[in-house]
C-alpha cells in the first residue's frame, strides 16, 4: 500500500518534470525551425516536424546590415565589460569578507540600490554625459555603464567564493610576510578560480543580453547583437526567417557556455540570490 | 585603545584601499545619474535649446497625468501577477524535483535554459509563436477546439500575455534558488513531524514554508525589483500597446524621451518612479532577517 502510494507519487513528479522541460525547451526548438524553414513551409497546416533545414538564412543575416559587426561588438563589450568588472569587483569583495571596514552595511545597501535601479534613471543622464564626453555609440562607454549591474552582482558572487578559503591560510601568507595584496593574488585568487570564472561567465551573459541601456547608448558604431535582433522585429510579417535565425544566433552561445559552466551556474545563482 | 583595536583599525584603513576602485565606478554609474536626474527634475528642457527652472512644475504635471498612473498601475499590474506566478509554479517545481531522482542534474540544467535568453529573444520566440494567423500555438488551439485569440494584439489580453512571456522566461529563477534551499532543509523536523502523524498539507504549511522563509523573501525580492524594471519584453512585442495597455513605467520613459524628446519630464518620471522602487525594496529589507542573524 505504502510502496504503491510512493511511487505514484513519484510517477506524477516525472510526469511534471517533463511537461515543465517541454514548455521551457519547445520555444526555443521552435525558433530554430522556423529559422530553417522557407516562409511557405514554415506556415504550413499542419506543421511539418520532419524537414530538410535550409540553413540559407543565417549566412544571409550575417552578410547583410551589420549584423556581423553587431556581432563583434557584443563580444567586445563583454570582454572589456567582465574584465572591468573582475578587476574592481574582486579586490571590494575581498575587502568585504576579511576586513572590518567601516560602513560595508551601508556599501552593501548601495550595491542593492545599484542593482535595483531602474536603468532609465541612469540612462538618460549618461546619455548626455556620453554625448558630451563623444564617448556615446562606443563599446567602451556601454562597458562602464555595464558595471551598475554587474559590480553589485559579481560582489554578491564573489565574496561568497571567497568566503570558502579558510582565513587561516591568509593570516598564515600574512605572517610569512605578503601584503593584503599579495595575500588576495597568491592565495585567494589561486583557490576561488573557478568561482571567479562561474562569474565572468554569469557576468558575461548578463551583458551579452543587456537590452535597454544598449538601445539608448548606441546608435550604430557600437550597436550590439541585441539590438540588432530588435532591428528585424519591425518586418516580423514579411523576414520570419531572418528574424529567427538572427535570434539563433545570438542565443547558441549563451546556450553553449551555461552547458560548460553549468555545475558552477547553479552554484552561481543561487549564491548570489541568497547572499 | 588596545593594540588589538588599533591592529584592526589598520586593517580596516588598508581594507577599504581595495574598495576604491568599486566606490569610484559604482559612483560614476549610479551617484552622479542619479542627482543629475533629480537636478534636471527641476528643468524644462527639450534636447535643445529649451532649457529653463520651473521649480515643482514637472512633478506637478506628472501627479496629474493620467498616462503616468496608467503605466505605473500596468506595472504594479504586470509585477504583482508575474512575480505570483512565477512564484506558485517555482516553488511547485522545486518540491517535486526532490521526488525526482535519476536524471535530476539533467533537468535542472534543462529547465534553466529560457534564463540564458535575453528579453529581445524572448519576444521574437513569443512573436512567432502567437501570430494570431501563422502561430503554432493558435493552430494547437485550434486543434483543441478553442477559438483564434489575439494574444498580444488583444487590448484585453496583452498584459496577460506579456506575464505568461515573463512567466516562461523567469520561472526557472525561483525554481533554482527555492530549490537549492529544499536541498539544505534539515531532515530530522520532518521524520518527527511525520511520526506525530502530520499529513503531507500540514508538513509543507507549518515546517517547509517557514524553514524557506528567508530564501523565499530573497527570491522574491529580486523577482519583484526586476519586473517593477520590466522594459525589453513589451518594447520586443507590444512597444507599450495595443493603445496603452501594456506601457510600464520604463516604456513611458523611454518614449518620454527618445521619441517625444522630453528629457526633462522622463527624468521626472524615473525619479519619482525610482523613489517607489526603493519603498518597495525598503519593505523587503525589513522583513528579511538582519546580517547578524542571517546565516
């Protein structure tokens, strides 16, 4: 009786598990066959499911209106983004766990409010700033503005990687005479590595996803993947398949590396939701 | 004053060097917008050469417009559902993943793919697949019998779709966080509750709710501050209509101005927008528990 009622149980959680992988996963299939499919195909009753891809598509849209140059400039932006973020972030987040500065409550407040923010309130501020400063449709001017979000969360993040080295090893490295700096670059860094890289991965995505701040502060030169996107959906009647394989590409990336990051992705949202 | 204490003063003067660099970047992007917003509040200018002190007059005409209270009730509207939503169905999930055992890991990473999606992304997917005419999902409900529905061209179904776009994005937010939490719960209150005779209602009301307490309110927080923020979605779909049933706060600013060039009244906008915000993130704040008892 008891070993029936188990495993119908257990039977119904399979049963919600995979609806619930069906819902989230089946959009995103369906993305990439309309991506590959010719609009007559694409709009057939009923849809076919079995069909010979036609892949034309992608190497039109990278060809065509900038979209490579988009492209590039995403990329560069979340280089130039996670490394800032990296260098300013991990030095503050060590700060935070093994001194007792003063005011850190209220530093940690500030990166809530950050974080909260919402962006138009910064926006149109840096929007006259940048034009002013001519650092408006540039990478480097979208990378700085960047860090309102990613310094709060890439904080959160890494002081609980931090967090796990024992202290003793850094009062001992302190005692053998290395600086704080030293104490945070030979010992620290060394063992939360892959912590810090879980982070420039979540940062990464972040950034690399980043719409509203990008659809203010670039114009053309620096226009990013996302924006790019966006330019299609105005002709969503007539260039389903451009918009589609538009959209592909830009998403398989941060498919690709949520998979290789994975283990430390969950760890990574998870930590800085909760801490 | 001890060498002890002076030791840890030092330290703390050292320590807060390694903070300067966070503190000079977060000041840039967030200090300095923020009081050139509430600076230019008091302005009116266009973009252009109009640039004069009015005082109150821009909040005044902003407690008046019925545009403002549209978007800012759309977004308490849009907030309120998705986060409920959401967080009904994540907290559902996460219970029944811990019944699930092989294959577990695998759909965990699985279900946390419409994460890595960007807001743009989300709405060509939903775009494509609600067209009223072309759409796989009308032709699924047409199969079931139901009647063509508008969706997102819907005046009255517009901000519901644009929850279910944000429920199908977001969901595996909560379910990731509340399930990391299910994992840590201890087991001994359970066996014990289950030995007294507690049913399995009474076990998750009296010991699963309270125990998840506190990462339930963080979840919440967070999911809460980021829809209040909710711009990409209804820019990628609906742009703000059909009229203005599905302009957020964000939108109206934006349109303020980019498209109308009212720098000055967007701003206003944002301030007085970003003020409510914090009331709501304040409000959380006290309900969590405080560092010292946190663990």
């Amino acid at each position: 009786m008891r070993r029936r009622r188990w495993s119908v149980g257990t039977w119904t959680a399979y049963a919600i598990a995979l609806v619930a992988t069906v819902i989230s996963l089946f959009p995103l299939y369906w993305l990439f066959v309309i991506s590959t499919k010719t609009p007559r195909e694409a709009f057939e009753t009923p849809p076919q499911f079995i069909y010979i891809p036609d892949f034309s598509k992608y190497f039109e849209v990278w060809n065509s209106a900038g979209f490579a140059d988009a492209y590039i400039n995403s990329i560069q932006v979340v280089l130039l983004g996670v490394g800032l973020t990296l260098l300013v972030a991990t030095p503050a987040a060590y700060a935070i766990i093994r001194f007792k500065v003063r005011g850190v409550r209220y530093l940690r407040f500030w990166l809530l409010l950050a974080y909260t923010t919402p962006e138009f309130l910064f926006v149109i501020p840096m929007y006259v700033l940048y034009q002013q400063l001519g650092v408006y449709d540039t990478v480097a001017g979208l990378a700085v503005i960047y860090q309102v979000f990613a310094i709060p969360f890439a904080v959160w993040l890494i002081q609980s990687f931090l967090g796990e080295v024992p202290k003793e090893l850094g009062d001992s490295a302190r005692v053998d005479g290395c600086s704080e700096l030293q104490t945070l670059l030979k010992v620290y860094l060394p063992l939360a590595a892959p912590g810090l890289a879980a982070t420039a991965i979540l940062v990464g995505i972040n950034m690399w996803n980043e719409v509203t701040i990008a659809l203010s502060l670039t114009f053309d030169e620096a226009r990013t993947v996302q924006i790019a996107v966006a330019g299609y959906r105005g002709y969503a009647a007539i260039r389903w398949q451009e918009m589609t394989a538009a959209a592909v590409m830009a998403v398989v990336p941060m498919i690709i590396f949520a998979g290789i990051a994975q283990r430390y992705i969950v760890k990574g949202l998870t930590f800085g939701a909760v801490k | 004053m001890t060498l002890r204490a002076r030791t840890r003063l030092r330290r703390g003067d050292r320590g807060s060097r390694f903070l300067v660099p966070a503190v000079v970047i977060l000041g840039l992007t967030s200090i300095y917008p923020t009081l050139y917003s509430i600076y230019m509040s008091f302005f009116d200018w266009n973009w252009g050469l109009r640039f004069n002190f009015v005082g109150l007059a821009n909040y005044v005409e902003l407690a008046t417009s019925e545009r403002f209270r549209t978007a800012l009730w759309n977004t308490i509207v849009f907030t309120v559902s998705a986060v409920s939503v959401e967080f009904v169905l994540g907290l559902g999930l996460a219970l029944v993943m811990t019944r699930v055992r092989v294959g577990q890991g695998m759909l965990r990473t699985l279900l946390l793919v419409p994460l890595m999606v960007s807001g743009i992304i989300v709405s060509v997917i939903w775009k494509v697949m609600l067209d009223p005419t072309l759409g796989v999902l009308s032709y699924g409900l047409q199969l079931l019998g139901l009647p063509r529905l508008g969706f997102l061209g819907d005046p009255a179904m517009a901000m519901g779709t644009i929850v279910l776009l944000d429920t199908w994005w977001q969901t595996a937010f909560v379910f990731i966080v509340l399930s990391a939490a299910v994992q840590a719960l201890p087991v001994e209150p359970f066996e014990a509750a289950e030995m007294d005779g507690a049913n399995s209602w009474q076990r998750f009301r009296f010991l699963t709710l309270p125990l998840l307490k506190p990462a339930i309110l963080v979840v919440l927080m967070f999911r809460t501050v980021d829809c209040l923020k909710v711009f990409a979605i209804i820019y990628g779909t609906t742009g703000g209509g059909p009229l203005t049933t599905t302009e957020s706060v964000q939108i109206l600013a934006y349109r303020q101005a980019f498209k109308a060039l009212d720098m000055s009244g967007s701003m206003t906008t944002m301030v007085v927008f970003s003020a409510f915000a914090l009331l709501v993130l304040a409000f959380y704040q006290r309900l969590l528990p405080s560092e010292g008892e946190a663990t």
